[in-house]
C-alpha cells in the first residue's frame, strides 16, 4: 500500500527540498482554467514538490557583477532540467505501485500577462469537449503549495515557505493513489511590512490595494498587482537596475501594452537563458527584499552565518551612466585613432 510518508520520503531523495500532499476536493472553486481536476479527473492527490533557489544564485545580482546564474539556474535549470528529472522518477515510483500519476511541470511557455489574463490562450486554444477548459489548463503553483500545506501568501503574491522564505519554485503531480493530506499551514511568516512594495523597482505592488481570494475554506489577501509593470521590470526595464543598457538603448520605445513586451529583450541588452526572459530585476522587492526581512526577523528554518545583504544596495543613476558611457566612448575613439 502506498503511503504519503513513502512518496515524501522517495521524493526528498530523488532531490526535491520540500514535499506536500493535498486531496483534490481542495481545489474546490477553482477557476476551470486552473483547476487541475480538469487534467486528472481520477486523481484523488496532488503532490507539490517544492525546489529551493539556493541563496548564492542571487548572489551577482546583489553584487550587480554576475547576472546570469539566477536567470540560467534559477529558472532554467530548475524548472526545464532540475526538477522535471525527479517528477519523471517519483512518477514512475508511484505507478510501480500501481497507480497512474500525471506531471504538471514548471514549463509555461508565455509570459506573466498571458498568465494572469489567460488572453493569450484564448488565442491558441480551443476545448476538445463542451464544457471543458482550453488547453493547457494552467495550475495556480502557489495555490497548489498554499493547499499541500507548504506555507503562505506573503503580501507581494510570492508563496513563501518557513525554510526558504521565498526561494523555491514548485511543481505538481496528480495521482490517483489515496494518499493522506497534509494540514494547511497555519503559522504566520509574512507581517506586512511592505519591503516589497517599495524595493520592486517597477512599481509593480499596490502599497494598499489587495486582492481578496478563498481556497479550501480559509481567505487569502494579497497585493494588487501591475502585471505589465512586473514583466517589463522582471527583464530589466527599469533603467536604474539595467547594467546592460547601452548608448543606442531606445529609451522613449517602452512598450505600454503587452503585445509590445516582445520589444523589450532586444531593448534590455540581454537574451535568453534555457528558454526564460532575462531575469534582470532578480526579483528586488519580492524575493530579494523579503528574504533580508524574514532572515532579519529570524522567522526562517534555513540559517546561514553571514548575512545575506552585506552593503546598501546598488542603483544606476544618470550621472553614473553618462559618465561610464563617455569615457567608453572616448576610449574607444582613441583606440582607433
């Protein structure tokens, strides 16, 4: 008979840092194009496994000298090569006892507008069934954490959990297995202190506005959130935090509307990384900001020696850029002369 003590502990030594066990009649409510019942409609579990981003992947971008580690591992890796290798070994460990188990990856391949809209896939998709969703359903990762009992909402919309605040990403397998559910989480990890809000750097956090929602019997609240703000500061449109801009940088061409985000990878000076967006922004206000609080107010299971945030942060001005750009260009003029 399996059990969930046997999937947790299979699943924490295939490599995964956190695992959790909701019944799917938590998911009741759910908008249908979220709700993972659509993909499994026999599966009576939903196991979400949880994938740290280790403190030393934000490292260069706190320091503002090495920016690819977060974009390249902390999203591709983990979600296109990390975590896919052990959904793949604890589905084939549960259907070994013999029961179906179908993976929902990490791997949506649209944009955070597309997401929290779902327009996008509007325009893609049609049903195969009256009365069903279009495909693909987009499972809500951090409701299916928040139901899995692996922590909170903190007030940005971040999932944050008591060992590593905010630095993991997750991912879902349904199964039809009747494994035992975990509780909700019931501590308190967030305390509103709104560091978020004023460290994002696209503004993209309502300081007073929320958004009231309720999943499996208890209310969630969080910020409103600018999602075309997000996206455009998440790949370095905010010019004070973009080292990579350079003199032909087309300042007066930021797209106000989604469907000219696309103009921003060029506009950022930075491409892609295993199929992700560059992750410039490194998550300011959300991650980075928040997790110096939780460390700071000592809520966190995960210590370390050193504090994470060892100097006041970095931020290009004007004044810095010109210069650097002129004596680029000096230089540049000298050497061909």
């Amino acid at each position: 008979m399996l059990t969930s003590e046997m999937v947790k502990k299979h699943a924490l030594q295939l490599g995964a840092d956190l695992c959790g066990i909701a019944s799917m009649d938590r998911f009741e409510g759910a908008p249908k194009q979220q709700d993972p019942r659509y993909i499994f409609p026999a599966a009576k579990s939903c196991i979400v496994l949880a994938f740290r981003i280790p403190r030393g992947y934000m490292r260069g971008i706190e320091e503002g000298t090495f920016f690819a580690a977060y974009t390249s591992m902390g999203y591709g890796g983990i979600n296109q090569v990390y975590s896919p290798v052990v959904m793949r070994e604890l589905c084939c460990y549960i259907e070994d006892h013999e029961y179906e188990c179908a993976p929902v990856p990490n791997i949506y391949m649209g944009s955070s507008i597309g997401f929290a809209t779902q327009k996008e896939d509007k325009n893609r998709s049609i049903p195969v069934r009256e009365g069903l969703p279009h495909p693909d359903v987009l499972v809500d990762f951090r409701i299916a954490a928040y139901v899995a009992g692996l922590g909170e909402f903190g007030y940005s919309k971040v999932f944050l959990t008591p060992e590593f605040g905010p630095f993991q990403r997750f991912v879902v397998l349904l199964t039809d297995a009747p494994l035992e559910p975990d509780p909700i989480f019931e501590g308190k990890l967030c305390d509103r202190c709104k560091r978020c809000v004023k460290a994002c750097s696209g503004n993209a956090i309502s300081p007073n506005e929320t958004t009231k929602i309720r999943v499996a019997g208890h209310d969630i609240e969080f910020a409103k959130l600018d999602y075309l703000k997000c996206s455009t500061a998440y790949m370095g449109g905010t010019v004070e935090y973009n080292p990579f801009l350079t003199r032909d940088a087309q300042l007066d061409q930021m797209p106000n509307t989604y469907h000219g985000t696309p103009k921003l990878l060029g506009w950022s000076g930075y491409g892609t990384h295993m199929g992700h967006n560059p992750a410039l922004e490194g998550a300011r206000g959300c991650m980075r900001e928040c997790y110096i609080h939780l460390e700071e107010i000592g809520v966190l299971k995960k210590k370390f020696i050193n504090k994470f945030r060892t100097q006041k942060p970095w931020m290009i001005t004007n004044e810095m850029r010109e210069q650097y750009l002129t004596r680029s260009s000096k230089e540049e003029q000298e050497f061909t002369e």
